[in-house]
C-alpha cells in the first residue's frame, strides 16, 4: 500500500483503509484490562474485579493521556510526512520521544507514592482497598512503557502504517491473556499477577515497536537532526494538550462519577466496572475513526489539499453510523451473557443487574460519542483547538454534574443517563464551530507557511 494513499485515495476508501488496522489494533489493546477483568473476576472473586475496576478510571486516565500525546506528535508529523519534509519530521518525532518519557516519569512518582490517598478520595469501597492500591502501583511502574508504545503507534500511524502498530497489539495483547492465566491462575497471584501481566507484556511490545520504528525511519533517508527542538515541541503541545482533554474528558468524568458509584457498594461497583468495560470497547471504532479523520486532515493540508477535508468528514459520519447500529444490535440481544462472563457464577444479583441495566441503556448512544469525536478529530488536524477544548469541557460538567446531583437521590441509573446527554453537548459545540468555516481559514494558513519554507 502506498504510503500517501490518505491524499491519493477517494475519502471513504482511504479512511477505511486507515481506520479499520487502529479499530483492530485498540480492539486488541483493549483486551489488556478485558483479561484482567474477566480472568480476575472468574478466578478470585467480585471483590477482586471491583479492585481492578476501581483502579480502572484512574488508569485510564494515564492511558488518554498517553494517546493524546501521541495525537499531538502525530498530526505535526502527518504534516510533515504529507510535505515530504523528512528531516524536520525525524526532528520532531525525536522531539516527542524525549518530551514524553520525560513526563510518563513525572506522572509514574506521585502515582507511586500517593496511590493509596488517591484511591480513599475517590470514596473507595474499604473490602476492596487493599487489592485495588496493590494494582495501581505495578501499574505505575510500568508507565514509561505506556507512553513509549503509544507515542509509537501514533507515529506509525502519521506515516500511513497503521498496520504496523496492530501486529504489535495482536502479540502483546495474547501475551498479556497468556501471563494472565499463569501468574494468576497458576501461581495464583490474583490481582498483583494481573497488573504485573500487563506491564511485562506493553514493555516487550513497547521496545519491540522502537526497533521496527527505527528501521522504518532509515527507509524514508532522513538526514541527521538534533535529538530534541523546542519550537516542536510547542506546535505539537498547542494539539497534545487539547487532545489529552479530549482524550480524558471520558476517564476524567468516569473517575469523579465512580466517587459516585462507590457509594452504592462493591457489589454494583463490580457490575458497573464491567459494564464499562464493555463501554471502553464499543468506542474503540468510534475513536478510531476520529483519530483516522485527524490523521486524514493533517496529511491533506500538509499536501495542499485542503479541498478533500469536508469530504472526509461526511465519509466519517457514514462510517460512524454503521458502526452505532452494528453495537446497538449486539448489545440489546446479548447483554446477559457479556455481563455474565466478567463476573461468571460467583457475581451478585446486585452486580448482574447493575452491568446488565447500564449496557441495554447504552447500547442505543454511540452514534453520539462517534459524531463527537469525528468532528473533533476533523478541528484537531486542521489546528481549530479552541472551541473543541471548550466542547470537551462542557461534555465534563454535564456528565460530573448531573451524576452527583442526581444518582445519590434518584439511584444509580442516573450515572450513566448522564453519559448521552454530555454527548450530544459536546458534538453540538464542536459542529457548530465546524460549521463557522474556520478550520478552513486554519488550513489556508499551513499551507502558506508550508510554501514558505519551501521558497526557503
């Protein structure tokens, strides 16, 4: 496949092409906190799945703002890559490297020293502290690895290599199932040996994925740069930084509303935990898709061809809309036995009905959390960060806000009810910005600075 089929190919095509290695590949990374989760649940017990669950939002967290680095890194290198200025984008995917093992390694220590705290804030169930601090200080430790593969993959995908990061999620994903099932099941490691899995195996993947990088890069005939340029780094964090919001605006909220969910007890926190994992999937194309559009706008612009771009954009939508119904389907026909293999014959009726109940009311909203995030990877690659950080926020307040004022009176239903509503907000915002033009303005700008750097 040709490395410039995003500014050759026809819109939908090319995003297809694009898109559907990442919804694979985040499929499959997202089975990394599935085996944990059902493995736990099924061998030691509800307890334990609620320990790995209450750890969950606050890992996410991390996670999100991994991607939404690697985001950041991604669309100044499309830009790059789409230009054919090899050597200014060797700069500033080194720039990216160093920038951000930097602060995985700032975020790993407090996180390692006060993860426990963090967790009794959080309203924590007492039955399940113990287990869920023990999982989340593996897990910090593991945290360089996380920020390395997923800087990685991000940059994979600004060269059009999106196949590239999918193999490595294949293997370390299986892996990781694997390390599951002997450092759990066999040495009977319970919830420690889930977290410890999961390190072992993102790290193998993680250095693994330099290497096949590094000789990628030599294939493009890069000449020699320095390791690190400070005014990379500025245009990539005026992306990264509303990217990480967009990317966390989820985990986030989940991490305050689960204030909210612990106080209704470990067994509909186990319920609850596993529904969201189910959610954490269904948005993987979702996500895809915007990421795809992102990367899509970047490279376009980057080529001068900012013409494709409201074309890309009705293709997503389309894409979005088959995805919504194909979820909805599976969902309301099968929600028994999802929730069931998490928490397998020793869950609660309580924890039953808590997962069962959040994912029949899910199943009919994905459409929104997709028209969400492909109009905001549309401003995201086209450098409109402004009002897409305000849409964020607005999708944030209503959903923190509405659980907290309503679920402790009216039940816990009202958590996810909340959900839906911050986002049609948020694609409300960032559609009627889209609407304004100015992406466009944004675009025409780039495309001028990028011939004078050429007339240079």
């Amino acid at each position: 496949m040709d490395n410039d089929y995003l500014i050759q190919k026809k819109p939908l095509k090319a995003l297809i092409l694009f898109a559907l290695p990442m919804m694979v590949g985040n499929l499959f990374q997202q089975t990394y906190t599935m085996a944990d989760s059902a493995i736990v649940g099924r061998l030691v017990g509800e307890d334990a799945l609620a320990a790995v669950g209450a750890s969950y939002a606050l890992t996410n967290i991390f996670i999100c703002i991994a991607i939404g680095g690697g985001i950041g890194a991604s669309v100044i290198v499309s830009r790059y890559f789409g230009a054919k200025e090899y050597n200014r984008m060797k700069l500033a995917v080194s720039t990216a490297f160093v920038s951000f093992l930097a602060v995985s390694i700032v975020l790993a220590l407090p996180g390692l020293l006060w993860g426990r705290r963090i967790l009794l804030l959080l309203n924590t169930p007492i039955d399940v502290l113990d287990m869920a601090a023990e999982y989340l200080g593996i897990y910090f430790l593991g945290l360089p690895f996380l920020f390395m593969y997923n800087v990685l993959s991000s940059t994979f995908n600004a060269l059009g290599k999106s196949r590239i990061p999918l193999y490595f999620l294949i293997f370390s994903s299986l892996f990781n199932i694997a390390l599951d099932f002997l450092l759990v099941g066999h040495f009977g490691l319970e919830v420690a040996g889930a977290a410890w899995a999961t390190l072992i195996a993102q790290g193998i993947s993680a250095l693994l994925s330099f290497g096949v990088f590094l000789y990628v890069l030599k294939k493009l005939a890069c000449g020699k740069t320095r390791l690190f340029d400070g005014a990379e780094l500025r245009d990539m964090t005026k992306i990264a930084l509303p990217s990480i919001l967009q990317q966390s605006i989820v985990s986030i909220g989940m991490m305050l509303v689960q204030s909210v969910v612990n106080g209704f007890g470990s067994q509909a926190l186990a319920g609850f935990s596993a529904g969201m994992r189910v959610e954490s999937i269904c948005v993987v194309p979702m996500s895809a898709i915007g990421n795809s559009l992102s990367s899509y706008a970047a490279q376009n612009i980057g080529a001068g061809k900012s013409d494709r771009i409201a074309a890309g954009y009705h293709a997503a939508n389309k894409m979005v809309l088959a995805c919504a119904a194909l979820i909805a389907l599976v969902l309301e026909l099968f929600y028994r036995p999802i929730i069931a293999f998490f928490l397998g014959d020793k869950g609660t009726l309580a924890a039953l009905s808590t997962g069962q109940d959040y994912l029949t009311f899910m199943g009919w909203f994905f459409c929104l959390i997709g028209f969400k995030m492909a109009v905001d990877g549309l401003l995201r690659g086209a450098g409109d960060m402004k009002m897409f950080t305000i849409a964020n926020l607005a999708n944030l307040f209503i959903r923190v806000a509405f659980s907290m004022a309503l679920a402790p009176r009216f039940g816990i239903e009202m958590v996810w009810a909340a959900v839906p509503i911050g986002w049609f907000a948020n694609w409300a915002i960032s559609f009627l910005q889209y609407r304004t033009g100015r992406w466009k303005l944004l675009a025409q700008q780039a495309a001028e600075k990028r011939e004078e750097r050429i007339g240079k």
